[in-house]
C-alpha cells in the first residue's frame, strides 16, 4: 500500500467543476468527448444502520456535497443493506437496472459484491468502494488509514496499562466481522503495537460487528480468564465496546479495564467521559464524505486530474491491484481532546455530550 499526502485539509479537497457540456480533455484536443453535467445521479449503498454514523452523517453529507457541487441538480439514489449481503447485491442491481451514472458502495460483504461490481462495470457505471475495499473492478476507493486505525487504538491501550505493564498482562481481542476487509487491516495494525508486549488471552471475530455478539464474546472471555485478570480489552469499534462493558457490569467488574473503540459514537464519547471506556478513534466524516462526493461527480464528468488530485494513494485488492485511493488520517479521542476534535468539529455539541448524569463527570474534566 502506497500512502502519499494523506493528511488532505479540507480546503484543498473542493475544486472547481465547470457547468454542463463540460468537455473530458485528456493528450490535445482531438480526444474531447462530452460528459454529463450538473444531471448527475450517484448510486450510494450503505451497509447497516446499528453504527449511527451512516445515517446520521455519511449520507446526508454526500447528499449535501452533491448538492452543492451540481448547483442542486444532482440526486443521490440511497439505499442501505441493514447488514444482509443478498439484499444490497438487489439494491446495487436495482441502480445498474436505473442507470445510475456511478456508484459509491460501502460493501457489507466486500467478495460477495464483486459480481455486482462486475455487472455495473459490463453496463458502464464506475464503481468507488466507499469506506471498504470491495472486490471486483472498482475504479476507485476511499477511506481512513485503516492500518493507522489499528495502531491508533493499540498504541493507546498500551499507554492506558502504562509503563509497569509487562508481556504478562492479558488482553481480550474483540475485532470486526469477518466480512468486512477493514476489520483485518485494524487488527493487523492492532497487533504491530500489541504483539510481544501483552499477552492476547483470547481473540474473537465478531459476526456482524454486531453489540450483543461482542457481549457472548465478552462473557465467554470473562469466564476463561477471571474477571479480575483482565487487564485490558481492544475493541474495534465503539458499538461492540458497549456490548462488552455491559458484559463486565455484568459479571460485576467494577474497576473496569481499558476499552478501545473506534467512530467517536456519541455514546461511546459520553463513555469515555464517564471513564467507562478509554478512547475512541475520531474519524473525520465529514472530510471522508465531501471527498467521496467529490470523487463521484468528477469522475462521472470526466474530469481526469480533479479526479486524480483526490487519489493519490494506491491499495490491492484480493482481484485488483494500484487502484487509485484516498487514505484519510485518524486521531486518537480520549478525555484529553474532546473539546477539540468532535466539539470543534461541530459533530457534537457539548450539550449533547454533557446532558444528565454526564454533567459532573464532564465539568469534572472542563467540558463545560
């Protein structure tokens, strides 16, 4: 994987996209074709709705971004799997069947997909895996570093156990689904930080990324290991970590292990406050949708170096190889930085973060 200028400020992410009956100049001018204007209608599939970023900002971000950048003539065909594999390969027929002009696809399972990836290339539409890297012959694909996301989360459960840990201490690894190719590459970056240090007393792929199948995990582990030899817990995303500190409530842990997340939820953020769960990994969504958005409209238009410009990175495939990419940067959130991260943002207001039986534990910290 080749990772260049991935650290993109937003600002250099908008380019200027010429009305329509723009031309697609690629050599001298004898090679102009015309391209789609400000009509363009981009095929967005989404995998699930139990991790709320997808509806509450991936989508309507894209939404708004395409609306801006067609001057409000632009559409965005929306349609989301609720994690069933079979049902997003009919929603992706369905845009091809339609004529989308391209598809954004965050795949729920990225084999499964290749063959509708492959039927929409054989009809004409471009595909960019969106978030996870479908295979197939996907012309583009855009994400966080999802490597760095595993570093990120291990370098800081190891700063969580501090420097009298020892290789002795035990660790219970709660990684994504199976399905999902973004749950190897955070494991994989995981262990570069974990391995050797700590000793990995039990690891579970978790089907679906699903809170309650990361609970089962959880309780299982909790009565292999002893609840009270459980020095630290590495979870993937924010949604399986409230299903396994629900599974140590219940075994009544009190003084609860270090848990890792990953999406800056804004329950997991609210736990982080409480002290129930010790960082998250923030990713700017924002930045990945209006990109993602960008990339579309560019492409369908014809528009070679704009489209270029946001794919300056390359990534494999189990099927394809250098495929053009944006790999968007990470940040560790903790206690430490909420304020300047998702309230600076404006992904959440303090209000939201602090309502409740969170006001104390927030002003406790100066979120106030």
């Amino acid at each position: 994987m080749r990772r260049t200028a991935i650290a993109v400020a937003a600002s250099t992410l908008t380019f200027s996209l010429t009305a329509c009956g723009a031309l697609n100049v690629s050599g001298d001018s004898s090679s102009a074709s015309p391209t789609k204007g400000d009509d363009v209608t981009i095929g967005l599939l989404l995998p699930e709705k139990a991790n709320t970023r997808y509806e509450d900002f991936d989508y309507p971000i894209i939404k708004e971004k395409v609306a801006s950048l067609t001057d409000d003539k632009g559409k965005v065909d929306y349609a989301n799997a609720d994690q069933d594999a079979d049902k997003q390969a009919t929603q992706m027929q369905r845009m091809i069947d339609d004529k989308v002009d391209i598809i954004l696809l965050d795949a729920v399972d990225s084999h499964a997909i290749a063959a509708q990836v492959t039927k929409a290339k054989e009809a004409g539409i471009p595909v960019i895996a969106y978030d996870r890297l479908a295979e197939g012959p996907i012309d583009a694909y855009i994400s966080f570093d999802n490597e760095l996301v595993g570093e990120v989360q291990g370098r800081t459960l190891m700063d969580a156990l501090g420097q009298d840990s020892d290789s002795s201490a035990k660790i219970v690894m709660m990684n994504g689904s199976p399905t999902d190719p973004n749950a190897k590459q955070f494991k994989a970056g995981a262990m570069s930080e974990l391995n050797g240090k700590v000793t990995i007393a039990r690891s579970y792929d978790t089907k679906d990324w699903k809170p309650e199948n990361a609970e089962a995990n959880m309780t299982a582990a909790i009565d292999a290991i002893g609840k009270d030899n459980i020095a630290g817990v590495y979870s993937a995303n924010d949604g399986m970590a409230g299903g396994i500190l629900k599974a140590l409530q219940n075994a009544g842990v009190t003084d609860l292990p270090p848990i890792t997340g990953q999406d800056a939820e804004l329950d997991a953020v609210r736990r982080i406050v409480a002290g129930e769960q010790y960082m998250s990994v923030y990713k700017s969504y924002p930045q990945e949708a209006e990109a993602a958005a960008q990339m579309a409209v560019a492409k369908v238009r014809g528009h070679d170096i704009q489209f270029d410009a946001l794919t300056q990175d390359t990534v494999d495939s189990p099927t394809a190889k250098e495929i053009p990419a944006q790999l968007v940067t990470v940040t560790a959130l903790t206690k430490k930085n909420i304020k300047s991260t998702v309230v600076s943002d404006g992904i959440y207001k303090v209000a939201d973060i602090c309502a409740g039986k969170y006001k104390p534990a927030c002003a406790a910290i100066g979120l106030n």
